[in-house]
C-alpha cells in the first residue's frame, strides 16, 4: 500500500477524481464524512483521525467552519502527515490583474467573496510549514455536470438561449482529470509550498464557449462580449500541466445532451 489518505470534499467536483488517482497509485482512501465526523469539533475530528492513522490528508472541500482548515493542517504537522489544501485564484482581488505568480501578494479583502479562502491559506501557514498549498481556477470536465464550466454553459444556454462570453477575460483553468493527477504528483515529487495549477495558455473564455461547443457538436448560440476585462491565469513554470487546447480540439466521438 502506498499510503493511506483522508480526503475531504468527495461530495464535490475535484476529490472524486483525486481519489481514483490515489487509488490507482495504490493507496487507501478514506473519505471524511461529515455525517459521522463534526468537523467544527477538534475532538470529534481527532477521534477519527486518530483511528484512521493517515499518511496523507487532502483538504478539498470548499464549504465548512472557519476553523476547520488550520485544525487539519495542524494535526497533520503534528503527526508528520502531508497535507494538501486547495485554494483558489480567487485570493487575488481585481485591484491587480494578472497573470499571477506564486510571488504576486494575495489581496483579497478576507470580507469580500473568496477572502476566506486567503484567510484559510494563512491559518494553514501559520500552523504548518510543510503544507502544499495548491491554488486551482474553474475546472473544465469531460461532462455537463457538477461545478464546471461544461455544466455552467450548457446550464446558460438552457436557460437564456444563447451564452454571453468575454474575449477580454482569459481565466485560470484546467481539466479535472489533470487537477487530480497533480494533486497527487506534487506532494509525491515537490518541495512543500504554494502551487499553481493552470493548463489555459492564454484563450480567452470566448475562446473557450466557441471550443467547447465545436468538440461537443453543441449548436449553442454564443455572443461575443468586452466584460469583465481580466487575466486571471495562475503561472507557476514548476507545474507543467497540460494545455486546455490539447483536450478541446479533439473531436469528441459522441454527442452529449442537446443544444
């Protein structure tokens, strides 16, 4: 067995593909369940993970107590376990567009929508120094459903029959299966640190909508607009993803769902 890891968030869009990843590479996953665990009890959550004895702990989950990132990422510095936390471009306010580095200041105002993440990554930091922290954009997936861009534009088109989509703003993205097998790969193969995870080499989400739509034979009506105006990629020449424009110039071989 390589290893034994407690991931969070296996409800939502990244962690399912984190623990395949894991589980082919032959660990044991083990999903922390808030049902069973309260993870706004520091008890409750030492209990289980006591039980547990984990190698490693993935923090992924993107909702919970305030308190419940620095907790993990102490506990795991404690008992010598790698910790991953996901954090998100969002820690970069609009006050500074980007790209951003690993060494650009994180702004966000901790009131503003995203700053908890910001505020998380420096609890974590002040706790554990050997943490990975793994900034990630919106995710692109081989599907329309869940938290992804795919399931946001056909969800748009659904509704208003047509997708308004900026030429100006180039967003941080890459596709999920990638995001999970770097999740695993920069613990195993990284110094511990801050990590940024992009596979946009600098289209535009107009770019992206026409992309998608072609490889999915979509028919969807999309309009080109100049708003918002941003280049929020996140550049870290360490990470070196896979491009976006590999996977959605493929021709997909099957048709999924209707305009």
């Amino acid at each position: 067995m390589a290893g034994r890891a407690v991931l969070t968030g296996l409800n939502g869009t990244v962690a399912p593909l984190v623990k395949e990843v894991l589980e082919r590479q032959g660990f044991e996953v083990i999903k922390f369940d808030r049902e069973k665990v309260d993870n706004s009890s520091e008890d409750s959550m030492r209990a289980f993970l006591d039980q547990v004895q984990p190698t490693h702990l993935y923090h992924i989950a993107s909702n919970g107590p305030m308190t419940w990132p620095g907790f993990l990422a102490k506990y795991a510095y404690e008992h010598q376990i790698v910790f991953v936390f996901t954090s998100s471009e969002i820690v970069f306010s609009d006050k500074n567009n980007g790209p951003y580095t690993v060494d650009s200041p994180a702004d966000k105002d901790p009131k503003d929508f995203g700053g908890d993440k910001l505020v998380f990554e420096n609890d974590i930091r002040s706790v554990n120094p050997k943490a990975y922290i793994c900034r990630l954009g919106w995710q692109l997936g081989d599907s329309f459903e869940g938290n992804t861009i795919l399931a946001f534009l056909q969800k748009t088109h659904e509704e208003q029959g047509r997708i308004e989509a900026s030429s100006k703003w180039i967003p941080t993205t890459s596709f999920i299966k990638d995001t999970a097998e770097f999740l695993y790969r920069i613990p195993k193969e990284m110094e511990p640190g801050i990590y940024h995870l992009n596979g946009n080499p600098g289209i535009s989400f107009f770019e992206i909508a026409k992309l998608v739509n072609d490889k999915y034979q979509k028919g969807w009506t999309i309009v080109e607009t100049d708003k918002p105006i941003r280049d929020s990629r996140l550049l870290d020449p360490r990470v070196k993803m896979p491009m976006i424009t590999e996977h959605l110039q493929e021709r997909s071989h099957y048709q999924v769902g209707g305009a």
